[in-house]
C-alpha cells in the first residue's frame, strides 16, 4: 500500500479506565488503562470496532480544522474524553499536527 496523502493531523488513543469497578477483563478487545495507540487516516491495529465506529463523527470533526471549543463546546480544542459503545472503556483522544510525511508522487513511480 503507497500514502499518497499527507495527512495535516494524527491523532492519540490512550486508555483512561476500562470496567464499571476497574476489572479490564469487562473489555471484550482486551484494552488495559495506559494502552496508546497513534494513527493518522487508517483504523489503528488492535483497535475495538465499536470504539473506531464512535469515533468516525469526532476524527472528521477534527480533519475540519476547526476552534472545537467555539463550534461544539468542547473544553478544549484538540483533546475529547469519551466512552465506548459500552459505556466499558474510557479514553482521550488527541489531535495533534502531523510531521511532514514524506509523499510518494510521481517522481518515485
């Protein structure tokens, strides 16, 4: 697979709490508090399917680039806590500005 596409953001998925009384056994995917995942466009390896489809409708608010504090009175502009489907697992997403990625074009066909 070639990235043709230089994202402008990625983004962190941290692990914040898992289990209604801290038992990450209650997790189905197996997602421990501290679990880090870094990802830009892809859906991350390892990720729970029920965590990425919640998070669809906030990583295309965030591609917008727009102040989310103003627009959806978030607290903060490049950070949101949430809740899996479940209501099992807790965890921060954050967006941060992509390193310039080294584009494959034309010249390196």
């Amino acid at each position: 697979m070639r990235k043709w596409y230089a994202e402008p953001y990625r983004f962190r998925l941290t692990v914040l709490e898992v289990g209604k009384d801290g038992d990450p056994r209650q997790c189905r995917a197996g997602h421990e508090p501290g679990d880090v995942m870094e990802f830009d466009y892809c859906t991350p390896a390892g990720l729970c399917g029920e965590i990425f489809f919640a998070l669809v409708p906030v990583l295309h608010t965030f591609r917008t680039d727009v102040d989310m504090r103003r627009n959806f009175g978030w607290k903060e502009p490049d950070r949101k806590v949430m809740w899996c489907p479940a209501r099992v697992v807790k965890f921060e997403l954050r967006r941060f500005a992509a390193e310039a990625e080294r584009v494959l074009g034309v010249a390196d066909a």
